[in-house]
C-alpha cells in the first residue's frame, strides 16, 4: 500500500491523505502507523483535519504536557467544546488539572489498594470455575464464552451496578457507541448509534444511584458527591466514564492475549514453565493490540514537535497503537515475546490521565490466565479469529479454541 505525503513548507506538518476508519486499515492499520510514523514527528491528516503523531519517542513527551496539551477538546476526533457534541464531556479524561486532579484524587481513595484486595479472591474463583467449565467443553470461543463472559461479569458486580438479562448485551453495546463516538461521524458511528438508541433509557438509569448495588465502588462515588468531595452532577457522569471505560479494553486484551498463546506454542510452553509471566502475558497482548488505538490532544498555544510547527488549539490524534510497535522503541516490535520487558507501552496512556482502572484490568487479566495456565494442558486455534470493527477499539469479535485439561 502507498500513502501519499505531500510535504509543505519548511517546519509545517507534512500532509498525509490516508483513512484510519476505513474498514482495510481497522482490519491491519500497522501499514499505515508506519506511513504515519515515516512522515515526520506530527503529520496533518487532510480528510479529517487535524494532526496526527505516531512515533513512540514524540508521544510520550506530549502526554505529559498536559498543560500545552490539553484534554479538554476531548477524546475523541470532534471537538466537544464546540456547540452540537453527542455528548457531556467525561468529567475525569477530558479535564484537564486542578479539576482533573480533584476528581482523580477522589477516584483513586475510592479505588483502594485495599478495595481491590477484597476483590481479588472473588475474581480469582470466578475466572477459575469459569475456566473449568469450559475445559470440560473442550471447544469455546474466548471471546464469547471466556473474556467477554468473566468481565461483563465481573467489572460491573465490582461497581455494584444491578445485574438484569440485558445488562451484558447493553454494556457492551454503550462500550462499542463510546469507542465508535471517537472517531469520525461516519456510517459505523451512526449505525451504533441508532442501535444504541434503543437502549438510551436503560443507560441513563444506570448511571443513577438507584441502579447502585450497596458495597459497590459506584456507590461510593455518589456518597463521595454527599461529602462534598465532588459535584453531584459529576457523580452520575463518573460512573458514565467506568461504564465505557473499564469492560471493553479488558475484554479486549485478555481475548488478545489468548489469541497469542494459542497460535503460539513456543510462548504458550514458556507460561506454563513459569505462571508468573501472565503479568507479562496481559502486558505484551495490551502492548500488541493497544485496545484503545488512539487518544486525542488539543494544542493550548503554537507548538513546535521535533522541528515541526502545530498551531495553537489543533487537535491531535495520538497513535497509541503505533506507539507500540514502533520499531525505534521495541525490537522486533510485531512480535510476542514473554521475555521481553513491556515497561513504556502506551496501552495505557501516560501521564496524569494514565488509566485509573489499570490495577483493576490487570487484575481480571492476571485471573482469567492463571486459570487458564492452571487447568489447561494443551491451548489451540480451533479455527480463524474474526475481528469486530470500531472506530476506536480493537478488538476480537471471535476466537475459536480448542482446550484440553491439564
Ligand atoms: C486493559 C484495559 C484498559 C486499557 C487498555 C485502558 C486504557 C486507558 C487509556 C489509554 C487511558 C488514557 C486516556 C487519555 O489519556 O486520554 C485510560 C484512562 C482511564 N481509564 Fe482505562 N483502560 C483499561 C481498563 C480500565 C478499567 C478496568 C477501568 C475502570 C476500573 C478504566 C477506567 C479509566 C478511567 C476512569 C480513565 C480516565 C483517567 C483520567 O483521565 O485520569 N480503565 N485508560
């Protein structure tokens, strides 16, 4: 594939007319990360008019000017500051400090070392007799009956969100609108939304304190709002932002993660040999498939990156993805390799909105593979994985496997 690069003058940002939604590059977008990346520091993306940044070494220092840098243009492609957004701003990732911090602050008391403590063994047990169950079948798909299964479980029993037959098919179908909502306004976008539409009752009344389970963490954001620690009009619109951020991208890393042990015997040798690589494991498939590909920046005055000149208030499309396979920062960077060490990946973001539910992810992803490497002695593709398309989330949509029991 060629990708065309017109350059500009001298220290403007070369233009580049390639289509990160269109469905071929969803499907293997790693040609045009190189494109990207080979284009300079920051290229300009005509179709959709903003700038665009690929290489690993320019993003990191990006995500951590959050004050040149700021969030609140939103996450996503369209400008939510301008009038006609589908949406309210998230009250945490499209802040920007002290707001932000305020909000994080309380967060992260709430999202205790000791809180997750209490979970741990619940998800440990959950994720093993999920696990067991399925071995006996000896064929499941790990999307379905594994990662997407265990974690829409799971994650909204820890927020204490109430359990109902349409719960799961719901979450996931507010995850894809979110993700699809970050990208253009194109025909995936409305799709989603006009589907999504259907269910536009039942999300607003989820996010009330009503729909909170006692114990939950989702509870104790709205008693965080009674103690005056932060806005009641943020409460609802906090739990909004866990609801959309915390199932799919974990789903997503642990069905990648499988997928990587299964067609890889070597690898998947390796973490039976030694458990505790599965850290590593959910690290590398994160690192690897990056579930959120990309974050957006909005430029607070004229910037120069790397000798090229941004001007003030231009957003920004960070290639998360592209990040992680940079071939300037990883070795043989397609590669999954349980010996390698992941520290840098930007699966995660960096900086003061690196994601505040990362213990929580690591937590479900350590449990479904230490399950798996416990109970399973032999794990193999029972059949070509297919891949969901969304505007912003990478995905699985299905990964056939076959188990036998160890
Ligand atoms: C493997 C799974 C996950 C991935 C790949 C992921 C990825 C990310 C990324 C890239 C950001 C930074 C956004 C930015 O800089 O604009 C972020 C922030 C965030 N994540 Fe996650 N996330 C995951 C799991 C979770 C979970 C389980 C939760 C909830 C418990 C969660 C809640 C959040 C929240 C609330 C933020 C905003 C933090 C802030 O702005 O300070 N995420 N996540």
């Amino acid at each position: 594939m060629t990708h065309p690069v017109m350059q500009q003058g001298r220290g403007t940002a070369p233009v580049l007319d390639v289509d990160p939604y269109d469905d071929a590059v969803l499907e293997q977008p790693h040609a045009m990360y190189a494109a990207v990346r080979e284009a300079g520091p920051v290229a300009y993306l005509s179709r959709y008019g903003v700038h665009v940044m690929g290489r690993h070494r320019d993003i990191m220092p990006v995500l951590k000017d959050w004050e040149t840098y700021s969030s609140t243009g939103g996450s996503g492609l369209g400008d939510i500051r301008k009038p006609g957004a589908w949406r309210p701003g998230s009250p945490i990732v499209e802040v920007d400090p002290p707001r932000h911090t305020q909000v994080r602050t309380v967060l992260q008391r709430i999202l205790s070392p000791g809180l997750l403590r209490q979970w741990r063994e619940g998800f440990e047990k959950a994720a093993d007799e999920l696990v067991q169950r399925l071995v006996e079948r000896g064929e499941f798909d790990g999307v379905d009956d594994l990662s997407e299964a265990y974690v829409s479980q799971t994650f909204p029993d820890a927020l204490g969100l109430k359990d109902s037959p349409e719960r799961r098919r719901n979450l996931f179908l507010l995850g894809e609108l979110n993700f699809d909502g970050q990208g253009p306004r194109n025909a995936r976008f409305e799709a989603t939304q006009k589907r999504a539409d259907e269910i536009w009752d039942w999300y607003l009344d989820s996010m009330k304190r009503e729909a909170m389970v006692p114990g939950g963490f989702g509870e104790k954001i709205f008693q965080a709002a009674d103690a005056g620690e932060i806005d009641h009009e943020t409460a609802p619109l906090l739990v909004r932002s866990f609801l959309r951020g915390g199932l799919d991208s974990t789903t997503s890393t642990i069905s990648a993660a499988l997928w990587y042990l299964a067609k890889d015997p070597a690898q998947w040798r390796a973490l039976k040999a030694d458990p505790s690589k599965v850290r590593t494991a959910f690290d590398e498939a994160m690192r690897l498939e990056t579930p959120i590909q990309n974050v957006c920046r909005q430029t607070m005055r004229e910037v120069e990156i790397d000798g090229v000149t941004v001007p003030d208030d231009s957003k920004i499309l960070i290639l998360l993805g592209s990040a992680n396979r940079d071939p300037d920062q990883w070795e043989r960077p397609d590669e999954f390799d349980l010996t390698r060490s992941t520290f840098g990946h930007l699966a995660l973001g960096t900086g003061v909105h690196m994601c505040i539910g990362q213990m929580v992810a690591r937590m479900e992803g350590e449990a479904v593979l230490k399950a798996v490497t416990s109970r399973v002695a032999s794990l193999e593709l029972a059949g070509e994985p297919t891949r969901a398309l969304n505007n912003n989330l990478r995905s699985l949509k299905t990964l056939p496997l076959k188990a036998t029991a160890a």
